[in-house]
C-alpha cells in the first residue's frame, strides 16, 4: 500500500471516529426521556413571561431549542396524547374527546412507544402518558402510576383503583369529604414535602429508574407523566409561597371575545365538579378566581422543581451525554381569559403548547418560530434516533431540520380540532368553522389576526372586508383537512 493511499484512508478513519463522537449513530443509539406535563401553557420565563416561577425549565430551554409557535392537535388530554403518540391528526371519527382509547380508535396504529420498544429499546411508562392506564399497555415494557397497582381493599382492576385516587388531596378534611362524596375542592396548599404527592411520588420512580437504566446496555424511552398543573391545583405550600397573593393579577380580556360564536364559549365545565365552584352558566367570583390562579402558579412551580431533579439525576449518572429531553405538554389552558376556565375551546390559550427539545447531539441552542404541531413529534423523535416510521400512518414531519436551523419558518399552516370546531392555523391567522356533525355544513366561523389581536379578542370573520380572506381559509382548511373535518374509516398500511 503506497503511502498517499494510507494518509487517505487514515484521514477517513479520523473524520468518522470525530462524526461517531459527535453525532448519534445507529451504533449509539440515543436515550429519550419525556418529560410530559398536562395543562401546561406557555407562561414561563423562557417565553418572557414573568408571572410563573419555573428555572429548571428555563435552564432546559437555554441548553436546548424552544419551539415558540407549537400547537396541540386537539385542546384535551385523551385525544391530544392519542394523536401525538400515533403521530395521527384527529377526525370526525377519531380522537374525539378525553375518553379515547387509542386501541379502539386506531388498533392497527404502530405507537411512538412501541416503535422504539420494537427497535431494542427499554419502554417505560411513568405517570400519565396515555390517558387511560390500560390502553396499548404492551407497547411498554414497564407500565407505572403512583397506587395504582397497589392491593386495594375492594379488588379494583388497577384503573379503576387509579381512577378514584389521581386528585389525591394530602389535607385530612380534604381526603375525608373527597372520599364521602368523591368531590373535592379545586385547589389545595398543604404542609406536606415535594415527595407526597403523586407527582413527587412519580419522581423518585423516574430517578430510581435513571440509577437502574445507568447500568444497562439497552437505550431506553423513559417518561415522567406529571398530572400537575391540571385540577385540582395540588401542590406542597412551599411552592404556593413563592408567589404573593399581590402579585396574582386576573386576565385583562376576562370577557367573551367581540363577535365570538355561541358556540365558541365553554361552559368550564371541569371546573365546576369541583366544590366551591359556581354551577354551570355562573361566573367565577374574583376571589376563587385569584385563587384558582395562584393554585395554577404553584402547581407549575412544583413540577418545574421535581423535574430540576431528574435533570440533575441524568446529569450526576452521566447519561445526558446520550439522552435526548424532550418536554411538552398536551395542550394549552385558560385561566379565565374570554371568561373561560380549562381547554377544549378554539382559542389559543387552549392550543399552544410549551415545546422544548434538547439533545447533545444538536450543536444549536435558542428559539425558534417555526409552526409545528404535536404530530410532529412522533417522527422527530424517530429520525433523532435512526428508526424506520411505519409507512401511510404518520401526518407529521420531523422537526430535526429545525433542529439544526431554527430560523426555519416551519409549516405553512397545522390542524387542530375541537368538538365541532376545527381550526387552520398559519404564522397570521388562526380560522375556525363550527360544522354541524349531521350534515357537515359550517354554521359558525372565527378567525383571528395574532399579528394584530394575538390575543383573540375580537373575531374579524364577520366583517364584509375580510370576506376574501375567510374564503381562502376556508379554501385551505378543506385543501389539506377534508378528511379530518368528514371523518370515515381511516385505513393504516
């Protein structure tokens, strides 16, 4: 072998051992944890907001890159994780509401989850990943929530055992009424440590966990499922006490937006199982309302603290180094804006999402605008790890291209549907059509201008000037959305 051949071939040797050490290979294939918040809006410091306290986030969102322009697909917690977990928009047909299995609604879909648990990965489920603890339980590994596979006295299966624990109040008087008429009240402040509650209780799990996944060869998908910020606003007084009853403020716009359709405005209706709270058509009194807020803050700051340390676990067993960390949320929350309390409207306090995704294999730190949506994530995470998606399923793109150039403008418009409402959002505008289910025909319409109203207080959709506009809309939401909006049999290959 002559010498110049050798320089050559040392000099190839050289540069893939330099990309091996800093880009994921199919022979290093990379760790994902997920951190997956319900409720969570994008109120955080790292969306320069000031009014929620939560630092270990905004360290995630300074080593990673922080997508401020993510929506959920459907704004409630059942169909929102089945879609993204299926990587599948919701329909007429499917993903309807809270209640979805995702083994009834798509049986033949091939789940984020069992993806990578089928490509040798370690699956874990923490916490609440999908909505119910029994559905697509053998796309996982390990399936865990706090109590719920503990022995009960009444021979509960473990979701129904689940299902009357989850509120989990701490106070004595709480747990007493809670378990006499299976209400409780919509908030609680408890002298209790960070490990008491089930979100503290599902920490050590994932920790414990992190100690236990150092010592094997197998990459895992690990998750950490908090129930908190939703209600009841449980949290240790400690996090309640970082916030100054002075410094809660209500929303400004604690109004029905200008020219909102009726059916635009929710009846908050989880709010009111709660006791304490008004009935059905009765508005919040300013004091509860402060409160419910204050309950939110808290609730955010507690789980930002429990998730500091399983970021710092990851860190000390050394496993950041090839573990991507992703945090989202379901959907967005109202906390009273448009007069309106929890999700499931089509307003844009219930569809953004915080989304944050932070790899060591990403040389790129900083935000990003681009549009996206959740179904993006199941390919994203996919490519990141070099796996092959199921062919005809997935209605996402992986946001990888992002990743390494986050000026990049993202899609053109994403899909997001609630009860009868179903929405087209572009980087402007925000435009929703009420369809009647019977006959599919638009009885009702909203469209929002967030470079002038971003926060949707007036609807322009009625006004003859923008005629043209709601017609293109129109024109774009049955372009790319029109199986979405009549639903049928959706077929998986």
């Amino acid at each position: 072998m002559n010498i110049l051949l050798r320089i050559v071939i040392g000099y190839l040797l050289g540069t893939l051992m330099i990309s091996c050490e800093t880009t994921s290979s199919p022979l290093q294939k990379p760790n994902i944890l997920l951190l997956y918040m319900d409720d969570l809006r994008p109120q955080l410091g790292c969306y320069g907001q000031s009014n929620i306290k939560s630092p270990h986030i905004d360290q995630l969102a300074e080593e990673g890159i922080l997508f401020t322009n993510a929506y959920c697909n459907v704004a409630v917690c059942g169909a929102s994780r089945a879609s993204m977990l299926t990587g599948i928009r919701p329909t007429k047909s499917i993903f309807r509401d809270y209640k979805v299995f995702v083994q009834d609604d798509t049986p033949t879909a091939i789940t984020l989850p069992q993806l990578f648990k089928k490509n040798g990965y370690k699956t874990i489920s923490n916490g609440k990943i999908f909505h119910h603890l029994d559905d697509r339980i053998e796309d996982w590994d390990e399936v865990w929530r706090p109590y719920a596979f503990d022995e009960n006295p009444f021979g509960l299966a473990p979701t129904e055992w689940w299902q009357g624990l989850w509120r989990d109040y701490q106070s004595p008087e709480n747990k007493k009424v809670y378990k006499a008429t299976n209400r409780g009240p919509a908030y609680e402040k408890a002298e209790v440590e960070d490990g008491e509650y089930i979100d503290g209780l599902l920490t050590h799990k994932v920790i414990d966990d992190l100690e236990k996944l150092k010592e094997s060869n197998a990459p895992f998908f690990l998750t950490a499922g908090f129930i908190s910020p939703h209600l009841p606003f449980n949290a240790p007084a400690l996090h309640w006490e970082k916030y100054k009853a002075s410094e809660i403020k209500l929303p400004y716009n604690n109004f029905v937006a200008k020219n909102a359709p009726e059916i635009s405005i929710s009846a908050s209706h989880e709010l009111r199982q709660y006791n304490g709270i008004p009935p059905k058509g009765e508005r919040v009194d300013d004091t509860t309302a402060l409160q419910l807020i204050h309950g939110y803050y808290a609730t955010v700051s507690y789980v930002d603290t429990l998730i500091g340390k399983i970021l710092k676990k990851l860190k000390d067993t050394g496993l950041d180094k090839n573990t991507i960390v992703i945090l989202v949320s379901d959907h967005g929350y109202n906390l009273q804006e448009h007069a309106q309390w929890a999700k499931w409207t089509s307003h844009r306090t219930s569809m953004q999402v915080p989304l944050i995704i932070s790899s060591p294999f990403i040389n790129h730190q900083g935000t990003t605008n681009a549009l996206v949506e959740l179904v993006d994530i199941y390919p994203t995470l996919a490519s990141m790890a070099h796996l092959e998606v199921p062919q005809k399923q997935l209605e996402g793109e992986s946001l990888l291209p992002i990743l390494h150039n986050p000026e990049l403008k993202g899609k053109p418009n994403v899909f997001i549907n609630n009860a009868n409402g179903y929405t087209i959002k572009t980087p402007r505008y925000s435009y929703t059509e009420y369809i009647n289910p019977k006959d599919n025909k638009t009885f009702a319409r909203m469209l929002y201008d967030h470079q002038i109203d971003p926060d949707e207080n007036e609807n322009i959709a009625v006004y003859k000037e923008n005629k043209g506009l709601v017609d293109s809309l129109h024109h774009e939401l049955y372009k790319h959305y029109q199986h979405n909006i009549l639903g049928g049999e959706l077929t998986l290959k």
